[in-house]
C-alpha cells in the first residue's frame, strides 16, 4: 500500500478515495459471489424436491399430454393465454380448454352447423407459452411450461412438467393415463404422416375418420384374405425370429384407376388400428440417403405406403396402357436443355430403393403397401417376394361389385327390432363413432330390403361387364344419392354418356398427339435446315462464293473462247 500511495503521490491524487474505492469493490464482489452462491445452493436444495420432465412434440408423449391438458379445468382458468380461433390439435382431435368461448343463442345448435358453407368459428383460449401454471394431479401439485425452442418458425414446442415427489411414480401414472386418454379419443381416427425430404423426417399431414371393411366392394375373399393376412403378420414377431427372416411383408396392389387400392388401405388402416406414412418417390429432393433415412425413421407398427410406383423413375409419363413409360417427345426435345432448367433435384436410384426396402438398415415390422397402374414396368428385383410378398389385381367394376356399391349408398328400412338385433353386424363397424351430426335436409328414402335388393339387381344387370371403373360407379350414385329409383332408371343414359366421353376424349387425345408430332418434325426440319445453311454462310464470308455455285459456273468457264 506505501508503494501504491508513493506511486499515486507525484500525480495528486487522493490515496484516501483510491482506498476507499477498493474496499467498496472488494466487499461488492465479495456480497455478490455470496449471493450467487447462496441463490445456486437454494435453488440446487429446492430442485432435490423436484422431478422434472421434459417432453418434445417430435415424439408422441407430448400429444398425449397436451391433450390431457386440455381437458382439465385449470389449463382453462390460466391467467395468461392466447385467443385463438385454431382449436383443433396437432393430430386432428379437439383440444378446446374449459374456457373456451361459445355463443350463448346457439348453444342449441349442433357443432357441425354449416353458416355459408363454413362451419362456425370456436374463440379457444390456450395458457400463453413460457408461462408456468399449477394443476393439482393425485394429491401433487403439477408444474407446467410450455415452450418454444423454434419461436421463428412458429414449431418446436416442448413440455416441462415438475412435481414434488420422492420418485417418479407419479409422473409415471401421468403419461399412463394421458396415454389412455389419448388412445380412446383417436380410436376413430388414422393419421396419416408425410415423408419431408427437405429434413429427412416424417411430418403428420391430419387425421381421417376410419373407413368400414364393408364399404370396400372387391371381389369375394380379397378384403378376408388380405386382412387375415396383416393380422397373421403382425402377431408373428417371434416366429420370424426365431428362424432369422426379415420381419417384414410387403403387398403389392396392381390394376387400373380408380379402382380402389388406396380406399382399400385406408381401410386396412382403421381396421388394424395404424398410422400411415405415405412416401412420394418422385418428389423433389429424393435420393438414397434421404430415403434410407426416412425409412430407418418409420415405426415398427405402420402401414407405409409407395404410390404409383411405376412412376418412381420417370417424370412427365402419362397413365394410359399405352404409355412405356418414357418421358414423350415433348420432354425428350427438351434433353439439350442445361441440366440446373430440367433437375428438379431427385437422384433416386433403382439400387437406393431396393436397400431401402429390405437392406441392413431397413425397419422392421411395417407392412408394406405398393400401388401401380402398369405392373409391367415394373423391375423383377422390385416385386419379387421378399419385397412384393402378396400380389392382387384390381379391374374395373364387375356386376357383383356394382350390386354391393349400390346397396352401401341406399341403407334398407329395418324390418323390427327383434329382427335387427338378431342379425350379426359387420366386425369393421365396432369401432366406429356414433354419428354427432343432425338429419340432413336431404333425408335419403328408407326402402324396404326387398325393394332395394331389386334395385341393385337391375342396377348390376344395366352396368356392362369390366367396362367402367369403381370410382367412376361411386361418383355417378354420389350425384343421385337421395334418389335411388331414378339412380336405377337412369343408368343406361348414363352409360352412353360416359362412353360418348370417353370416344371424345380419346380423339382429342389422338388429335393433340398428331398436331405435337406434327409440330416435332417441322421443327426438326427446320433445324436440319439451318444446320446446313450455316456452313454455306461462313463459306461466303470466308471466300465470297459458295462451293457449290463455284462449281457450277467453271464448265460454262471452259466452252467459252
């Protein structure tokens, strides 16, 4: 300190107010390390009470509690939210909160009323985000945060629950019963999950209501056999293990149109109570790796399905049976192009695909679903069994078909209770919710069965064998589907119709192709043409004849004298 105040002493300045100032940062940084480490040991003592988890909305536990959430009475009572009018969860079930809005005149009213074509609008209130809210769970008072990690990006949302308990038990029965909540309110829905190739993930597209087994018409069998078939599969985990195959089964469904491969595995879907996780192979930034992983990602219980795989390798290729498959003349007129105007970015390989399927890193216990309209473009190493184990064809509609079709639209009166109560119902229509809506103002006439019976008879007779497809059948019956006896007496103009559309669009069809064939061999006239007018250009330029015209006036050069 002599030192200091010697060094100081030259400079005037007060040695008094220099010690005066350095006891003052010395006992502040002395009281400020204090409190710091008194606040971090009260809190490391208070967090030795609390169990904390954290849950992420990339995973499936954080659906279930937010939906759990959002029927408890506390989550509506916060005294932070947000009014929002998007009251519909993440994956299609209501998530509207106790302390929701609702119009007091039209409480009477169903939840499905329609006010210009839309359905009338819920002021949900939803606890703000980073805010913590307490709710009291099996004699525990819960702590709850909710959270964004991504706030740019509007996703990312995380779940932080604390409790003060001795171990986790409690938050053990907590996941359990939101879990059990959750399966409950979505056993009438399949999710459906969309392949993103930007990030290599999987992200969900919505839910859809199941669709019964009996409203599918195939051919007698095929809906038995194929849902035998998937049951057999996903209860044979061991079986195949214990003999080192692949838990896997893949399922192949060929034919034309329209015909109902997709509504079939939408089907299956609600049936066997699975998600599906639809991959587009020729989308924009598909390639080996990215399908490797997206396909590494995909859970061990799930329907996957490839659409349109002929169409996997190709780009701008029609769906007609005469189509090869090749790009048409159009695009192949357009391959002198610089590659960065015509790369749309997929480097997907035949190779890429087939280890995806069943290669080292491929998941297993999914059940693969394909769909092709042209079979036979198909590569033999792609729909060999192993990878294609079960083939079925889908054709147009068939008389049998259309009889069922008809007979799904029109319900049949019930003849009496006793006889309704006897009868056995369909197994795919137990699951199914009870209709919520109000009689439509459009009430469909109840006829008797034996009256419908005939109708479908006379139905099947007029509608011509393997002609038209199931799609084009289920729309012509949507447009007439309060008038069953007219739908029947006006099938046969129908039919002409279709067949007067399809000849019209067949020629114009033939008409187009012709004028762009046409319009390619004048352009590659055009083209031969001017390649060989060059050269006689830079000939006149270089020379000042052309050859040819140099050689046409030298004999008339010879004769004269």
């Amino acid at each position: 300190m002599d030192a200091l105040k010697n060094m100081l002493s030259p400079l005037g300045m007060n040695t008094g107010a220099i010690q005066d100032t350095l006891k003052l940062v010395v006992i502040g940084g002395t009281v400020e390390t204090a409190r710091r480490a008194s606040v971090s040991a009260w809190n490391g003592f208070i967090d030795s009470f609390f169990l904390t988890a954290h849950f992420s909305q990339e995973d499936y536990p954080y659906d279930w509690l937010m939906h759990w959430l959002a029927k408890q009475p506390a989550w509506g009572r916060s005294r932070e939210f947000e009014i929002t009018t998007r009251s519909v969860g993440r994956n299609g079930l209501t998530q509207s909160t106790t302390g929701d809005l609702e119009e007091e005149e039209d409480d009477d009213d169903d939840d499905d009323t329609l006010v210009h074509g839309r359905r009338k609008r819920k002021v949900a209130f939803m606890p703000s985000v980073d805010t913590t809210h307490t709710i009291y769970y099996r004699g525990h008072w819960l702590r709850i945060t909710r959270t964004k990690r991504y706030p740019d990006y509007g996703h990312g949302c995380a779940l932080k629950i604390s409790v003060v308990a001795r171990n986790n038990d409690i938050l053990k029965k907590l996941v359990l019963e939101a879990k059990r909540d959750y399966e409950k309110d979505a056993e009438h829905r399949v999710h459906i999950f969309m392949a993103d190739t930007t990030y290599g993930c999987w992200r969900w597209n919505g839910a859809r209501q199941k669709r019964p087994m009996s409203s599918i018409v195939l051919p007698p069998g095929v809906k038995d056999m194929l849902l035998a078939d998937c049951k057999d599969f996903l209860a044979s985990e061991e079986w195949y293990a214990e003999r080192g195959i692949p838990f896997r089964r893949g399922y192949l469904l060929h034919g034309v149109p329209g015909s109902g491969k997709t509504s079939l595995i939408h089907s299956l879907a609600g049936e066997l109570g699975l998600d599906i996780y639809v991959v587009s192979l020729s989308s924009k930034g598909m390639s080996d790796n990215t399908l490797t992983t997206l396909m590494g990602h995909v859970p061990t219980r799930c329907i996957l399905l490839l659409e349109d795989l002929d169409a996997a390798f190709t780009r701008s290729v029609s769906r007609d049976s005469s189509s090869t498959g090749a790009p048409t003349a159009a695009v192949a007129s357009t391959s002198t192009t610089p590659a960065t105007e015509t790369s749309d970015g997929s480097t997907l390989s035949l190779s890429g695909l087939l280890n995806s399927l069943d290669g080292v890193a491929a998941a297993e216990g999914r059940l693969l679903f394909a769909t092709t309209n042209h079979i036979e473009r198909l590569d033999p190493a792609l729909s060999r069994p192993g990878r294609m184990d079960v083939w079925v064809n889908f054709t147009h509609a068939t008389k049998w078909q259309a009889e069922g079709i008809f007979k799904c639209f029109f319900p049949c009166k019930p003849a009496s209770a006793s006889t309704a109560s006897s009868t056995p119902t369909d197994a795919s229509q137990k699951n199914l919710p009870l209709p919520r809506r109000k009689p439509s103002a459009h009430v469909i006439p109840l006829l008797s069965e034996e009256e419908i019976s005939e109708l479908a008879k006379r139905f099947a007779a007029a509608i011509p064998e393997d002609e038209l497809s199931v799609a084009s059948l289920q729309g012509y019956l949507l447009k007439n589907k309060t008038r069953p006896r007219e739908c029947v007496d006006e099938v046969e103009e129908w039919i002409i119709q279709e067949r007067e559309t399809r000849e019209k669009l067949k020629k114009e069809k033939a008409e187009r192709e012709a004028k762009e064939k046409k319009e390619a061999e004048e352009k590659a006239k055009k083209e031969a043409d001017q390649a060989t007018k060059e050269p006689k250009e830079k000939w006149v330029a270089v020379k000042g004849t052309p050859p040819s015209e140099t050689a046409a006036s030298t004999p008339a050069a010879d004769a004269s004298p």
